[in-house]
C-alpha cells in the first residue's frame, strides 16, 4: 500500500494530540529552514497561518505580507508524497487560523483537518474548482491510498497543478480569498500583494510561452510523472519513467518500452529531480548512452536551492533553461 497516507497514525497523531492538550501557540516551530519562528510580539496581531508543503508556503508568504506568520508542516528537503502528520503537527493544524493545502498530494489532510478540529479556522484548499488530470494506469496501482484520503474517485488524479504557472495564479487567488475571509481588514493588502504576485506568475507563463514555441522536439522523460499540466500548458508531451508518486518504480515492462521510445526517438536527456534517488533515471540514461539532468517538481528546496537563495520563480527558470536545453539537441 502507498506511504501517502496511514489512518492510524494520524488517529493516533490526533488522540495525543487531545490527550496532551498541546497548542501551536507554545509549540510552533516553522520546519522549514528558511522560516524563522515569530517571537510573542511578532504573533499578537498576525494571522497564524499552516501551510503543508512549498508552493503552497512559497504563494501564501508573497500574499500574506507582513500580515501573518507563515509556516510549513513539511520540512524542506523531505518528500512530501510520503511525509505523514506528528502530534506537535496536529497541535499546529488545530491553532491554525488559516490552513493552506494544494489537495491530492497531502493524503493525510482531511482526516488531519477532522481530528485536530477547529470552528473558526479557514481552510484553503489551493487546486479546488481546477481541471485535473487523471493519472494512468500504470500510476493508478501505485496510488491506492488515494480513496484513503477522502478522495472517492474512479482514477488518480494528478496535484501537481502548481507547476503550471496559469494554473499557479488560479492557486495564489485561492489563497488570497482565504486570508481575506479570515481577516478581512487587510484585505487591500492581499489583493495587491496577490495582483503583484500574479503579475510575476504571467511574466513567468510569456517565458515559456516564448522558450519553448520554436523547440526541435516536443516529448521529454522524466523519472517522475509531475510535469503533465506544464506539458499540456505549452504544447509538450511528458513521457514520465514511473507514476505520480515518485517513490513508484516503474515495472520491467514498462522499463524497456521507456528505452525502447528513447532509442527510436533518439532522446539525450533524462530527467530525475531533486528529492528521490535518481537510480531509475541514471539506469535509463546508461542503456541508451544519454546523460541526465535536473527538472524540479518543487515539492520542496533543497539546500543547494536555498544557498543559491531560489525560490519557486528561480526554479521554474531554471526547469525553463533545462527543457530548453534538452528539446534543442
């Protein structure tokens, strides 16, 4: 069974979490490194905002100003895919005046949101009312814990909505209706931090837009099936090696048809991404003599990315020049 997701640990992370009486208010250290944990002061007159994974801190932060204490459950470098909830996260999920999740990914979330409840706290689930796409068969074995979550659909869908850059500003509206409703005396201030934000996202969309128009091939392998919205977005075809979930391996079959396609379409370029062990990606690339390189999903910064000081534009740029790169050889 898929490691998105366990009941009983998170019933589990809720009952000590009602037994020990715990509050995010004493015990509220961000986990992400390039957060810094608010002193009292800092807190008395902020929201206190949860998020789960990056994007999902990254858009909340650029909206939310000087108005909130940000922070995010998952810590950065960890897998979000596979992260599951502590007490001390509960204790954080139940103070939370606003809770910011992307949905889909975060398997955990709605029971989470359940057992740590709280009447007055807005929840924003950042891809609700979007498009999604459905995952494939393959990916659909690899992703039972799927209706576990609360999901109850007859196939996967894919939440990696947030690296499509339109699809990211529907996300970043989300958010900012979500801060407004749970503190609508600034919510000036979120409209023009979100419309400021929003202007940086459609800046970002003209670069691809414009980068990948004229590219020599359209089709590009990834280790990890997370790239579909940005492939739909501008014209692309992913062909990714294993499912949504990147722990997933990819079965004997489905190996050599990857290397077989490579082959006959004479791809240089593997992709593998920052996060997982980029084994499957390398085996590939030494079968059909390519070499690989990095296309980030952005479930989290590394701390190569941080000493670089990149954020969410800084690495889509960077995924921007990578696929450049490998559609033009």
């Amino acid at each position: 069974m898929n490691t998105w997701f366990k009941k009983s640990f998170v019933l589990s992370a809720g009952l000590a979490l009602i037994l020990s009486g715990c509050g995010a208010k004493s015990d509220n250290t961000a986990t992400n490194a390039s957060q810094t944990e608010p002193n009292a002061a800092q807190t008395a007159d902020k929201l206190n905002v949860v998020t789960t994974f990056y994007p999902m801190y990254e858009f909340t932060k650029q909206v939310a100003g000087d108005h909130a204490n940000v922070t995010a459950l998952i810590p950065a470098g960890a897998e979000p895919h596979d992260w599951e909830p502590s007490a001390k996260d509960m204790a954080q999920v139940k103070d939370a005046d606003v809770f910011v999740y992307n949905g889909i990914v975060e398997g955990w979330a709605e029971q989470a949101l359940s057992s740590a409840s709280n009447d007055k706290r807005v929840v924003v689930e950042a891809s609700k009312g979007l498009n999604l796409m459905e995952g494939t068969a393959e990916e659909e074995e690899g992703e039972e814990a799927h209706a576990e979550g609360g999901h109850d659909h007859d196939h996967v869908m894919d939440p990696h909505v947030w690296l499509d850059p339109v699809l990211a500003q529907k996300e970043v509206e989300s958010i900012e209706a979500g801060l407004v409703a749970a503190d609508p005396a600034n919510k000036a201030d979120y409209e023009k931090n979100a419309d400021a934000y929003i202007a940086k996202l459609k800046e970002l969309d003209t670069e691809f837009k414009t980068g990948l128009k004229d590219v020599k091939r359209k089709d590009f392998i990834t280790q990890h099936a997370a790239f579909s919205y940005l492939a739909k977005q501008y014209g692309l075809t992913q062909v990714p090696i294993a499912g949504l979930s990147p722990e997933q391996e990819p079965t004997p079959d489905k190996l050599a048809g990857i290397i077989k396609f490579a082959k006959e379409n004479n791809v240089k370029t593997i992709f593998f991404e920052t996060l997982v062990d980029p084994k499957v990606a390398e085996t590939v690339a030494t079968e059909i003599g390519s070499k690989t390189d990095v296309l980030n999903p952005l479930e989290g910064l590394t701390d190569e990315d941080k000493q670089k000081n990149l954020d969410y534009l800084g690495v889509m740029k960077n995924n921007l020049e990578a696929l450049k790169k490998a559609l033009n050889e």
